[in-house]
C-alpha cells in the first residue's frame, strides 16, 4: 500500500458526508485497509482490476444483472486500479 494510493482510495469516498457514513455508520469503508479488498479470496490472486472507474461501474452493473446481487466499484488502495466487490449495504437495503 503506498500512501498515494491511500489518499486516492479516501478521496473516492468523499463527499464528506458519505465518507462519514461509509466509515462511522455502516463501516463498510474500512474495508479499504483490508488485503481482501485487493486479493479474491476465493483464489488467493488479485481480483480483477479496471483502469478506470467507469469501466469498474460498468463491470458492477453487468455483474449485478448476471448474479442478481449489488456489486459497487471502488479504488484499491493497494495498486493504482478500480476493483469490484459485493456491496453488503446495498444487499441490505434491498432485503428490507
């Protein structure tokens, strides 16, 4: 993890106010730290990466339409790419 990346990962979680809710509320965004949020762990290799963020939102919403769940981008802050993980807030809120 470099510290570049590190602040670019914090930063896509910004505006302020979702930043705060991400970390504090659902605590969803501290994840981010996690070596899982770069390795599957299904496989143990480096989940796919996405140059950019819209080609990651893109991947998501195939992969949402394809394994009816809630998938989001995210930037990794351990290499200089978007990944795509399961959102487990946005499968709660559907379930509700």
């Amino acid at each position: 993890m470099t510290l570049r990346n590190l602040l670019l990962a914090l930063q896509d979680q910004l505006p302020l106010s979702r930043a705060f809710h991400n970390f504090f509320v659902t605590g969803v965004a501290w994840g981010l730290f996690s070596r899982n949020s770069h390795i599957a762990l299904s496989t143990g290799k480096p989940k796919v990466s996405y140059s950019s963020k819209k080609k990651a939102l893109g991947a998501a919403e195939w992969m949402e339409k394809k394994h009816r769940g809630a998938f989001s981008a995210y930037k990794c802050a351990f290499c200089d790419d978007y990944h795509v993980g399961r959102s487990r807030t946005r499968l709660e809120a559907r379930n509700r």
